[in-house]
C-alpha cells in the first residue's frame, strides 16, 4: 500500500509538470520542489484517488519534513486512523 502511495505521488506530480524522478519515502519532502500551488494540486488529486479529505491541520506545507510523514497521514486517511474530533 505505501508503494501505491508512493507511486499516485509520482504520477500526480509528473501529470502537473513537477520534474520528481524516483521518488521515496526517505527523501526530505522539500526535495519534492512543492509550491503552495502544487501542493494543494497534490492534495486534491490525492482527496479524490483515495476518497477522504484532509484535516485543516495536513494542509501545511511547511509539516512534512520527509515524504514518509506526507504518505503517513494518506495512509492513516485511507485505513480511517484520523485523530478527527
């Protein structure tokens, strides 16, 4: 599953022209070259894949130090593993 994971990543982001080749779970998420405008792409895409909508609270660019945190809370989502209130 966190390869899936993975992998939706790469396709999102090479679908919005984001030049990410070989993408991991242990690379620092800055690597990834994110705006906040590509980064709300990616959300989106991911939302609509997986069927669930991220907390106000993973919607902060700037939370993710590693891509493993990102693919985390995606995992999380998708197993319905929130800490919603």
């Amino acid at each position: 599953m966190i390869e899936d994971i993975v992998r939706e990543i790469q396709q999102i982001l090479s679908a919005n022209k984001c030049q990410v080749e070989g993408i991991s779970v242990d690379m620092p998420f800055a690597d990834l070259g994110l705006t906040s405008i590509t980064f709300i792409q990616l959300l989106i895409a991911i939302e609509n894949k997986y069927g669930f909508e991220f907390q106000d609270s993973d919607l902060i660019l700037n939370n993710y130090h590693w891509v493993r945190d990102f693919v985390d809370v995606i995992y999380k989502n998708i197993k319905g593993e929130t800490n919603e209130n």
